[in-house]
C-alpha cells in the first residue's frame, strides 16, 4: 500500500451526526493520494451528500480505492423514492446504477 494503490471499504449509519468524521476521512484520503485542496473538498462534499440522501436503511457501504489512476469512493444505499443523484462538482465524475433496491454511486477524482 502507497498513495497511489490502496483500498478499504467500510459501511456507517447515515446519521448526521457521523458527517464531520465522514468529511475528515474522504478529506485525509484525498490529501494522502496526492489531490488538491479543492477537489478533495468537491470529493468530501459529494461523499457526504450521497451518504446523507442514501440513508433511508440502518447503513450505507462505502469503498475507496486507487489503482494508479484516479481516487474512487464507492457509496451504495437504499435512496427515498425519488431519489436523484446530485450534480458533482470541481473535476468530481460521477455514475449511479440502481442494482434491485439499492443506489450504488461511483465517484472518481483525478489526481
């Protein structure tokens, strides 16, 4: 493991409570792999969101990666109906698939 190849997944409650600690996380990772400060924010911002909007269950899984390439998060969950994904910004790419009941949203930053 390095700043350009790691991985971890995890899963949290979508409590409001948990976002400052959901922010720092994205915001280290970010930083660990080389982005800059405005896209790690845009990241952490869009992470956050999307963790917030999925959290009609009891959790929401998360992944991370980077393969030499760009940082990617990974955040699948039970969206309300009508849920619509956000519109990304600062350089943030985003794709959402629904997969039977779950949202699973695909976030990638380059760095």
């Amino acid at each position: 493991m390095d700043a350009t190849h790691f991985e971890y997944r995890f899963s949290m409650s979508p409590d409001a409570r948990f976002q400052p600690a959901l922010r720092a996380l994205v915001l280290h990772t970010a930083g660990y792999a080389g982005c800059p400060a405005a896209g790690a924010a845009a990241l952490a911002d869009t992470v956050v969101g999307l963790v917030l909007d999925l959290g009609t269950g009891p959790a929401t899984e998360l992944a991370c990666c980077r393969a030499g390439g760009p940082i990617e998060f990974v955040v699948a969950g039970h969206g309300p109906d009508g849920f619509a994904p956000p519109a990304p910004a600062g350089g943030v790419e985003m794709a959402c698939r629904r997969d039977g009941a779950q949202w699973i949203c695909t976030l990638s930053l380059s760095v």
